[in-house]
C-alpha cells in the first residue's frame, strides 16, 4: 500500500521538486501551496504517477490550515510523511532599518506557518502511532549572517522546534528530522530581494549551488529510511560552500 505524504510549498522550488520525487516512488501527494493555478498545473504532471490531491491555502490562516487539512477525504486522510517546506525570506536589511511587514511574514511563515500545519497533522499521527515529519530548515538555522537577523531567528526556531517535536513525539513513534540547506538556486533569492532579479543572480555568480532537485533526492532517501532508523539532523551544503558566509567562487563547478 502506498504511503501519502503532504508537502507545503508546493508550487516551486524544494516543494515542488519533493513532491515530483515522491510522486515516482509511489507516494501519493497531497499538494499545497497559495497559488491555486500552479497546484493545478502540478496536479496535472503528477497525476500520471500517483494519486495526488491538493489544497490551496496560505500556511500563515490559521483557520484555512485546520479546515483544509480536516476536511481531507478519506483516501488522503492517513498522513505518513508530512514535509513543512513553506518558507521564504524577505529583504537583508541590518535590524536598525529593517521592515516590519518583512518582520511579520518571516515570522508568520516560518514559523507559526509550520506550527499551524503540524498541529493539524500532529493529532492523526499520534492515533496511528506512525508518522515522520520532516522540517525544511536553513543553514541560516544554525549560523547567523550579517543582515540575516529576523530570518535567522525564524531558522532557528525552526532548529528548536524540530529537536522538541523530536523529543514529545518520541512516546508515539514518530520519526521527526530537519534539513538545512545552504546555498539553494530557487525562487528563494527573487523573493528575498523582492523581484531584482540581477541581484537574485549576483548571488549565485562564478559558484555552483545545490539544485532544489538536490534537497528533494535527499528528503527521499531520508524518508525511506527503514522505520527502526531516523535522521535527526542534516546539513548540506555545495561544495563551493564552507559556511553560512564562506563561498569559494574560484572552484569553476
């Protein structure tokens, strides 16, 4: 019998490479994501692999989370594999002069984002006492940067909560881990720098970053790990990159 598993974030990057990945190896999915016409267009592709299923909502409603994931029907409504990918960053501005609209989506997103969708979820894992959580952290997660502040706190809650949900969880039988990823060539940087492009790409110049198609082979491996075995806690990183803030860009990769 297949397993399903859910993946926020779904419409691009990490989201929507883990969920192309797990669509092929007989997962069925449940996609999500804010931006109905991209889930449909997903829905299409996957559909030829696997059962799939979508719910459009913004992780940040509360109330659109709990009703969405509730209202699952019945052949969706055992989740296996939960993978809270959404996340974004906005703006790298030094904390005196910092947005607080930025402020509140990083916060909202990153954090009580994943909150909310977990603690729909977390309640029929415990029922069936089975489950594996995967959270999508960031080295940002582990270091902090120059300009990094909001978002770096917001990773690294996500580290806390990743080692608490691990911890409480335990007593059930439920596998939880994270991800951190460093350098990533996604949306993630036009998001960032609110649609400029040219800087978007200046931070990728003369190196090789980890493809979304990277993190997504990896979260597959971990995910079918043998019950008995968890992966707590990963970090990846190009090659090209020693830390959060050292990148070798004369490597030619």
């Amino acid at each position: 019998m297949s397993k399903t598993a859910l993946v926020t974030g779904a419409t691009s990057g990490i989201g929507k490479a883990t969920a192309r990945i797990l669509a092929r190896n007989n997962y069925k999915i449940i996609l999500c994501g804010r931006r109905e016409d991209r889930l449909k267009e997903l829905e299409k592709e996957l559909s030829a692999f696997t059962e799939i299923h979508t719910l459009s909502f913004d992780v940040r409603d509360k109330k659109a989370v709990f009703e969405s994931i509730n209202a699952l029907p019945s052949a969706f409504s055992k989740i296996d594999v939960l993978i809270n990918n959404a996340g974004n960053a906005h703006g790298l501005d030094p904390i005196q002069t910092g947005d607080l609209e930025d402020w509140d989506a990083m916060i909202d997103i990153n954090v009580k984002g994943l909150l909310y969708v977990s603690k729909a979820i977390i309640p029929k894992m415990i029922e069936q006492k089975s489950g594996h959580i995967i959270n999508i952290g960031s080295i940002a997660g582990k270091e902090v940067y120059p300009n990094g502040n909001v978002y770096c706190a917001s990773k690294h809650a996500v580290d806390a909560l990743n080692k608490s949900m691990r911890m409480d969880l335990n007593p059930y039988g439920i596998r939880v881990g994270a991800i951190h990823p460093g350098m990533v060539e996604t949306e993630f940087s036009e998001v960032r720098f609110k649609g400029d492009t040219d800087r978007a790409a200046n931070t990728y110049k003369d190196m090789k970053p980890l493809q979304a198609e990277d993190i997504a082979d990896i979260i597959h491996f971990v995910v079918s790990r043998p019950y008995h075995v968890n992966i707590a806690d990963l970090i990846v990183f190009p090659t090209a990159q020693a830390s959060a803030t050292i990148v070798n860009r004369d490597l030619n990769l």
